[in-house]
C-alpha cells in the first residue's frame, strides 16, 4: 500500500478499512454493520454480462465517445472512480487511462486490475486499461502541454454529484454507492476541471451527468446524448 501512501493500523474502530479478503483488497464502511465490503472484479457475473452486452449501437457511451466501425479513439477517464465506464470502453476496443485522486480507490482499483490481467476472459480488455493515481486537475494541466500526437482524443469526465433531497425512492442510490460517496465526498471542484480538459482532448469532452444536474462549469454543450438515468454532455474540441 506504500505506492499510495496508505499505511497499516491497528486500529479497529475507523470508520474505513481497507481488508484482505478472498484474494482481493476490499473496502469496508465499518459504521455500517450489515453492509458489505466494495471492491473491484472486472470479471464477476455482472461485469461478464456487461462485457458480452455491449456493442456500439447498444451503448450510449459508445456514441457519445465517437466510436465508430473502424475508430478507437484514445480515452483519458479522468474521474476513474471504480472503474465500470472505464471498463465498458476497454471493452469496446479503446485504449483507456485511468486518473484516480483518492488513494484508497485508486489502491482498489489497482488490485481489480491485476487480477483480471490474470483472467483469461478479460486480461485483453484489462490490457486497455492503465492507472494514474493523481490528482485530475494537475494530470490534465500536464497532458494539456503535451503535443497533440500524445494527447488523448477524448477526455471523459464523470464528476460525483450531490444528491439532491427531492429525489427520493426513484432515485435512490445503492448502498455500496452510499459508502463509496461517503468515502470520496462530491467533487466540488468539478466544473474547475473543464477548461483543462478542453485544452488536452484533440477531438472531444464528454462530460457524463445526471439528468436533473446543470451542464459543467454552466457551458452548454454542443450535443448532449440521453441515456435511461444520465445524459452525456458532449463538447467538441
């Protein structure tokens, strides 16, 4: 855990802890008593019927990223989280940089990756996929630099957003989401990260948002794709 800066406790009264279970590194909300632990498995049962499922036409993400027959284009997530877009994408054929802040999932992340590199189901799509755990304001400011060969084709951008109190059994969030954003806290600093992502995508942003919520930073996208609970901002470069 030294590569992101975690180091072992002895304490058992935390209200987070990272354990060893099952030959994986998992997150527990000890708070919570019957709640279970989080971790990533690109190749559990659901994340297998998500691989076989997907297809462009199928896909809202697909669109929205610009996959077309023939183009895979060059994808910065730079709001990773657990990974599940990140993985749709890799599955897809895309090449995928994962930009992790928080250390704790970035480390979950990390483990979920070396395991289905051993997978044989999904060591190719895990392939696809790499980890940077980094701030995403400070990874775009630098990929912004780069030259255009080296730059992504696409930046995705997935900020959390606050729930809002009128939202109730309809949109309620699942538990392991209630631990998670617990955890990590709503990105309060999201619309700071627009401009940066703007100035290192070589094609286009999309920026991923719950139907209600209000468009990043408050800019108007130039094409929005509608999904069954979120839409995706696009923003042509």
């Amino acid at each position: 855990m030294a590569e992101f800066n975690l180091s072992l406790s002895k304490q058992t009264e935390l209200p987070f802890q990272l354990i060893w279970q099952d030959h994986s590194l998992r997150l527990l909300q000890t708070e919570i008593a019957k709640q279970g632990a989080i971790w990533v498995d690109f190749s559990s049962p659901q994340s297998d019927y998500r691989r076989l499922q997907v297809s462009i036409k199928k896909e809202a993400i697909a669109r929205a990223v610009g996959l077309k027959s023939g183009k895979r284009p060059r994808v910065l997530d730079a709001t990773a989280g657990l990974g599940r877009d990140a993985f749709v994408l890799a599955a897809l054929g895309c090449q995928v940089k994962l930009v992790e802040r928080h250390p704790v999932v970035a480390a979950l992340l990390s483990d979920g990756l070396r395991r289905a590199k051993a997978e044989p189901t999904v060591s190719d799509i895990a392939e696809r996929m790499a980890l940077v755990n980094q701030s995403s304001l400070s990874y775009l400011q630098q990929t912004a630099l780069l030259s255009a060969q080296d730059k992504p084709q696409v930046v995705y951008l997935d900020p959390m957003y606050p729930h809002p109190e009128n939202k109730k059994k309809a949109a309620a969030v699942k538990k392991e989401m209630k631990s998670f954003q617990s955890l990590v806290g709503a990105d309060l600093d999201a619309d700071g990260l627009l401009q940066p992502a703007l100035a290192s995508a070589t094609e286009r942003v999309v920026v991923k948002r719950p139907e209600y919520a209000e468009p990043l930073a408050q800019q108007k996208p130039s094409h929005v794709i509608s999904a069954k609970k979120n839409r995706f901002d696009v923003y042509m470069v």
